[in-house]
C-alpha cells in the first residue's frame, strides 16, 4: 500500500485489497493519521472486497459508520455502473449527497468532494 497526499487527503494506491471488514478499516484509518495526520481517505474500490457491495452482508455499512464515528472522510474511487442492484444504486446515492463518504469515477472529483 502507497499513500499519496494531493490537496491534504490521502490517496491510497494498492494492487491488494485494503479493506475486507471493519478492523482493517480501521487499520487504514490509524495507518493514514499516524503516518500523515490526515482525517480525508480516497481510495479504488479494488482495494475493497467486494461482498461490500453487497449490502446483504452489512459490511458497507459496518465499514462506513467506523469512518464517520472517527470523523474520517472518505472516497471510494470507480465505476459503480457496473452493479444492476437498485438497493446499491440508492445507498451510494444517499451517500454522495451526505458530508463524510463518498462514491466518484476519478481523482479530480475527490479532491472536490472531500475539500468541501
């Protein structure tokens, strides 16, 4: 795992998964202020496993509420076309239109999001 810092939030760049539950999410989290101070996290849905796109599992939102309990903005850079479920569609649509978690296409409109 790289961290990149861009506009005080850092970006995590991984060819392994990062997140697959609620303690490595937690991980990241302690990972990312120890080492950069910051409390804003992009990061590629590959990164994530992907039962958290399932919201059957609960982890989605497990995982999500650690990071507004630790007031930790985050990110999840992709494509989300890519999944017909309208329970995913709806859940990543509330999301963009709260303050602490949002899901993009690409790294310009991170750094909006989370600057705001």
């Amino acid at each position: 795992m790289n961290i990149e810092i861009k506009n005080d939030i850092a970006i995590i760049h991984s060819d392994t998964l990062v997140i697959t539950d609620t303690n490595s999410a937690l991980d990241l989290m302690a990972t990312v202020r120890y080492e950069t101070g910051l409390n804003r996290i992009a990061i590629q849905k590959s990164a994530l496993t992907e039962e958290f796109f399932t919201l059957s599992t609960k982890i989605a939102g497990e995982i999500l509420q650690k990071f507004v309990n630790y007031h930790t903005k985050l990110a999840i850079i992709g494509d989300f076309s890519v999944y017909e479920s309208k329970a995913l569609k709806d859940f990543i649509y509330e999301c963009n239109e709260g303050s602490h978690v949002f899901f993009v296409e690409d790294e310009t409109e991170v750094v909006r999001k989370l600057s705001e």
